[in-house]
C-alpha cells in the first residue's frame, strides 16, 4: 500500500510586479532620483521588516521631495504620499540618499540621509531624520565654498555609522568628499588635477571609499581610493571619451580586490564594463550594449547583489532597459532617465523619469512566500546540486514506484520553458540530469525565479531555483 502524508511542500514564491506604474505627476517630478533600502516596521513573509525610500527633484516648484514604501507584505503594495523635504529656493538637483541603523534592527534608531544640490545658492545640502515615517527632516549645509554640491553619491561605513558623500566641485572643477565625523562634517578634496569629478559613483567596504568618476579635461574615467590616511588616484579607462553616468560596486571581500564600474562610452554610445579583482593587476574593459545609442542614466542595483542587475536608457528607442530581467523594462514613451534601484533576496524597485510625461516612474518586482501544505508520496525524491547557479546543476530525482513521469521548468509567470524528454521511471532509481539555464530552443535563459516540477500522473512536488548570470 501506498503511504500518504501531508507535509509542507516548501516556500513557494509567487510574483507580484508593477511595470510602469506612476508614483508621481503632479507637474514635472522625477529627475535626478535615488532609492535605498529601510526598516518599515511592517513584517513580510519572506524579506523582514524590508521597503524603500525614494528622493527626487520636483522641476516644476524646485522643490526637493520624498517618497516611501509602506513595506512588501501582501496588502501593503502601495507607497506613501510624497512629501516636500525642501522648498527653500530652488533645491533638490543631484540627490543621492541612504539608510542605516544606529542599532540594528530597531526602527527608532534608524537614520536616513539625502544629499542634494541647492542651485539658488551653490550649496551642497543634506536632509536628515531618525526613525520612520513619523519625523521629519532636519535640513543644513554641508559645503558652501563656491558652487558645489553636483553629482552627489552615498556610501555608508554601516560598521561604524559614518556617511560618505562624493560630489563635484563646479567652482575649482575638483572631486570632493564629505563623511561625517565627531558631530561635524569634514571635506576633503580628492582630485583637483584639471577638470574632474563629475558623475561620481562611490562605494566602499567598512572604512575604505572607492569613487569612480569622470575626468572632461581627458575625456577618461577614473578611480579614487581613500581610506582615512592613503589616497589613490588611477586611470580606468583612456580609450575616447568615457566614464560619464558611472555605476559602480565594490564586491564584498574588499575594495583592493573587487570594483567593478559600468559606464557611458560618449564617442560610440555604447555601455561599457570595467572590472578589476584579486588575481587582475589592470583593469579589463568591454562593451556590454552597442546597439544604438545606449548606456546613459546607468544604475547597478545595490543591496544583495544577488540578482546582478543593471539599468540604462536606451536614447535611441526612449527605452529603459535592462541586463539581467525583462528587456526593454519600459518602453512606454520616452521612459529611462535618472534610474535608480535596489535588490534584495526576494525582489527589487526601480525609479525613474518618464521624459514623454514629466512623470516619476516605478517597476517594482517582489516575492510573497507561503507555505504549502500537499498530500504527497513521501518517497519523492527531487534534488538539485547548485541552486542559485550560473552555469549549469544537476538534476536528481526518483519516485517509489515505476511509473509515467514528466520533468519541466516553468519561469515566473508560469510559462513552460523547458521540457525533459523523460518517460518512465524505475522503481526507486535515481536518474540524473545536467541542466545548462536554456529553454527548449537552447537559448540562455535570463537571471531570475523558475519552478522545476516533477509530476506522475495527479501528483507531482516542485521545487524553487534561480538563476544568476
């Protein structure tokens, strides 16, 4: 006799997206916009307490304003009300924002901070709030010597709660830091050699800051390294005139061993690469994306990495595309500037500028995780030897009694994309497959959430893999 059980199945992630939808169209809103990641207070079945927080320029009114998620539990699937932060002259140009908790894991100790550029008064000024949803924000000057305060980006040393700010120096043409020590903003000049800093992107690990950053005297891009006491300077790429709308990411065992930048290439319009790791001692660069003009408005989602995304504005299409996800992302108008968005384990959002509308943009993917609860055979067998995986896994599976059985891979929308030519299954024996990441037409399938399904007959189990490109 057939023993039956009821057992949980396992976590099941089912998809929910948003493709294009409006967060803000009150006049023209959206440019020069940053997301991060924070603590909302609201639980999720799979990713905790997770949501975001958004900054943008109000070009209408001149206003700096603030978006924030409501958490990513099913029910809570809208945002916030935008909210003005500064209305003070024209202000809000340039933001970059961040989040990071003073002690971890509780909502009142959580900081957020927003650098923006004052354009009536060359300033570079920051908004700043503890807690969530119910303070508000504390506004000051962080420099004020000339015109400053473009191009501005974040990295937080989240170890010992100390903000970096990288930004353009309009006046002298020079690339500037500011990190927050001793209850006062210290300013450090980083490159002063012509005319530098421009479309600065910074990063870090614990105290070390990286910066990559344009050079327009040259026409190259650069990389800074700072790490309290040393500063270097070296040239990535000299190859025509690049480096603007830099994307930069150290990887996670040190910025000495791991930085990779995406950047525009201006003479050919295309997107380019350029990475340098533990066993390289130059850099090597490549184009990713040739097609047309491409390459502007780049963002590297930040967060986990773990999706390994990246988006840019197709110029030639009006299209916001993707490496990595669905591809073009929008294409609606002319959609894809000012990008900004971040990742984590069970999804990602992504802001940007709709050009055609004046609108602020969203395309937000996230997973909700529910327990499933089957009467099922309990000598299935199913298993796989990497999940994530890049390249290729095993398949392993086997059922208790000799039967008809079928083995397929769905992708998030539940589209069979690709079939095993298995028929029947002996007894208890294990059978293996190997499994490159193609569909059924032996195409590479794209980084993302698919379901492998073994069934015989009314029963079948199915089991979560991802793939990382």
């Amino acid at each position: 006799m057939k023993k039956f059980c009821l057992i949980v199945t396992g976590l099941f992630m089912f998809a929910k997206m948003s493709y294009g939808q409006v967060i803000d169209s009150v006049g023209d809103v959206g440019k020069y916009t940053s997301l991060c990641m924070h603590y909302t207070g609201v639980y999720h079945q799979y990713f905790s307490n997770s949501g975001f927080a958004g900054s943008y320029y109000d070009v209408t009114n001149g206003n700096l304003k603030f978006i924030n998620d409501l958490g990513m539990a099913p029910g809570y699937w809208d945002m916030t009300q935008p909210i003005i932060v500064d209305s003070v002259g024209d202000v809000g140009q340039f933001t970059s924002i961040a989040a990071w908790f003073d002690s971890l894991g509780d909502s009142t100790k959580e900081s957020i901070l927003i650098a923006y550029y004052d354009v009536t008064n060359g300033d570079l000024k920051c908004a700043w709030r503890r807690k969530y949803l119910s303070d508000t924000f504390n506004l000051s000057i962080i420099d004020s010597s000339g015109d400053v305060g473009q191009f501005t980006s974040i990295y937080v040393d989240t170890l010992n709660k100390v903000p970096y700010i990288s930004y353009y120096d309009v006046t002298n043409r020079d690339l500037k830091l500011a990190y927050f020590k001793d209850s006062a903003w210290v300013i450090q000049k980083v490159d002063t050699a012509g005319d530098v800093g421009s479309h600065s992107s910074i990063d870090g690990f614990i105290d070390t800051i990286c910066i990559s950053y344009y050079d327009s005297t040259n026409g190259d891009l650069k990389l800074a390294r700072y790490n309290g006491a040393n500063l270097q300077i070296e040239k990535v790429d000299t190859a025509g005139d690049i480096g603007e709308y830099s994307s930069m990411y150290v990887s996670s065992w040190g910025c000495i061993y791991g930085v990779t930048i995406y950047y525009y290439d201006v003479t050919n319009g295309d997107l380019k690469k350029a990475s340098k790791n533990k066993d390289s001692l130059n850099w090597q660069s490549y184009k990713i994306d040739s097609v047309g003009d491409v390459g502007m408005f780049i963002n590297k989602t930040k967060g986990t990495a773990l999706w390994n995304l990246l988006f840019y504005y197709d110029k030639t299409n009006g299209d916001l595309r993707c490496i990595g996800w669905w591809d073009p992302t929008d294409s609606a108008g002319d959609v894809g500037g000012y990008i900004s968005g971040v990742d984590f384990l069970g999804g990602m959002m992504v802001i940007y500028y709709d050009f055609t509308k004046g609108d602020l943009k969203m395309f937000r993917y996230f997973e909700v995780a529910v327990e499933e609860f089957k009467l099922v055979e309990t000598d299935y067998n199913l298993s796989l030897s990497q999940n994530p995986f890049s390249h290729s896994t095993v398949i392993s599976f086997s059922v208790g009694n000799s039967r008809d059985c079928s083995l397929n891979i769905y992708d998030i929308a539940g589209k069979l994309v690709k079939t095993f030519p298995i028929t029947q299954l002996p007894n208890n024996q294990i059978t293996y497959v190997t499994w490159n990441g193609t569909d059924n037409n032996a195409n590479d399938l794209k980084t993302g959430i698919y379901f492998l399904t073994l069934s015989t007959g009314a029963s079948k189990t199915t089991k979560k893999l991802t793939i990382i490109r």
